[in-house]
C-alpha cells in the first residue's frame, strides 16, 4: 500500500492510460469475435462441409481445402527464404555495409506495399509473363513474396536479441559458425521465429485482394496446383457483396475464425514441441 501512496499524480494517469487502453482493445476483440458467433453459429448446417458448391448449397469445403493448401504451400516457399535471409543479415554479412542496408530497406518497402500491387504483379509475371494462368501456384508465391519481409524481420530481430556470449561460447569450444547458427543460435530465437510465422498465416488466410488476380474466384475442389479455387476470406467476401447469402457469409467467417485458432494453437503447439527437441 505504501508503493501505491507515493505515486505521484503522472504515475497514476500512465497508469490509468494503460489499463485503459488494455481493457478497451479486449472489449473491441470481445465485440467482434462475439458478433460474428451470434451471426454465424445459428446458420452453421452440415450442408456447408459438401464437397460440392451448387447454388442451392453455398458450400464451404472447397474454400477450406483451398485454404489450408495456400497456408501450407505459401510457409513452405517463403519461410526458409525469410530464415535464411535474416541469418545472412545477422551472423554472416557485415554489420552496417551496404548490401544489408539495401536488403533492410527493401524489405521494409515491400512491408508497406498494398497488396492489390502484389495482386497485379502476381498476375503479370506469374499469371502471364509464366503462364501459370490464375492458379494456386501463383497465389501461393504471390502470398510468399508479401509475408516474406515479415518473416524475415520478426526472424532478424530474434538472432538480434540472443546475446553474443552465446555466440563466443560456442567458438570457444570448438563450434564453426554454421554450426553455432543451427544448433545455438537458431533453437533460441525460435519463439520470435514462430511468432513471425503466426503473424504469416493471419496474412494468409485474411488475404482477398492479391488473390482475386492469382488465385481466381472458382469454388470447386483443387485438382492440382493449377487449378483455380477460392479461399475461404474470398469466400466471404463474394457471398457478402452477392447479397442474397449473407448468412451463409457469417457461418463461413465463425468457421474462418476457428481455422485461425486452430492454425495458431497448432503452430504453438509446434514451437514448444521443437524447442525441446533442439534443446
């Protein structure tokens, strides 16, 4: 109680500012996840999980497996490119040159770029330049090249943070460098990595824009990486502008949200899980 007396009027007021501004961001979260489940679950019918859209049956399973081959396909492109790159940065090139300038730089630009301007670059090179066509494939390395500067400074900024006593330790043993990185280094930075990861597949899945150039507006199953599909924020957003299935839009988006919860507990699950092993 004696701390809590001696605080002076600003400590208060920071105080008040905080837990404010706390309470405020969980009753906007609260509030919307709680409308989209009072909208949604009461129109959630088996019907939604056919495998076939028709339009009687405004189905959501193709968008699903579309979804998830994106999430997949996507991580796989572009998260050991972003590991990659961000060690190259911190443990290899020298700190302060210009070619790690150049590299931050352009990361960070591309960070700020909308993404309908990945959305028509993905059309261009990919869809025509590669003749790729609107596909998954497309929409996959269009996806990568957008969440690559997030995965590559969440991952740049972890390395950053373990100590360089780790490093000189490990040097003292007898460890080379890549060594060092893979067995010291990497196991430590790997919540902020996961958490870069985390960050990747919000984007991914909330991604529309980009994907109406690549990826098309087909709901049908995927029979290959060539085929068009829909995911299921694109699924959403067409019932939505469509009108006449806006119930339908809330069921899909409660199920959208469960796939997040779901993508991320799995990906926390992951991490703790890969930490032991390289511990």
């Amino acid at each position: 109680m004696k701390i809590w007396r001696r605080k002076k009027p600003m400590d208060w007021l920071r105080f008040l500012l905080v837990w404010g501004a706390g309470i405020f961001t969980l009753f906007i979260l609260a509030y919307l996840v709680g409308f989209i489940l009072i909208r949604g679950v009461p129109h959630i019918k088996p019907s939604l999980f056919s495998p076939v859209y028709t339009v009687d049956n405004q189905s959501l399973f193709p968008a699903l497996v579309t979804t998830l081959i994106m999430v997949g396909m996507t991580l796989l492109i572009a998260v050991p490119f972003g590991i990659c790159t961000a060690v190259y940065l911190v443990e290899y090139a020298k700190r302060g040159s210009r070619p790690v300038r150049v590299i931050r730089m352009t990361a960070e630009t591309l960070a700020g770029i909308p993404s309908i301007v990945f959305g028509l670059f993905g059309y261009i090179f990919f869809a025509n330049l590669l003749g790729w066509r609107r596909s998954i494939l497309a929409g996959c390395f269009t996806l990568a090249i957008m969440i690559l500067p997030l995965i590559m400074r969440t991952t740049e900024e972890s390395l950053k943070s373990i100590p360089d006593s780790y490093r000189e330790g490990s040097f003292a043993l007898g460890a080379g460098r890549l060594r060092t990185v893979f067995r010291v280094i990497l196991p430590s930075a790997m919540p902020g990595i996961f958490a870069g990861v985390i960050l990747a597949v919000g984007r991914i899945v909330g991604e529309t824009a980009a994907l109406v150039y690549t990826l098309g507006n087909v709901i049908k199953m995927p029979e290959n990486l060539f085929s068009q599909g829909r995911t299921l924020a694109l699924h959403v957003y067409q019932l939505a502008v469509e009108g006449h299935h806006v119930d339908e839009a809330y069921a899909t988006a409660v199920i959208l949200l469960a796939v997040v919860v779901g993508i991320n507990t799995l990906s926390a699950a992951a991490e703790r899980r890969v930490i032991r092993q390289l511990r």
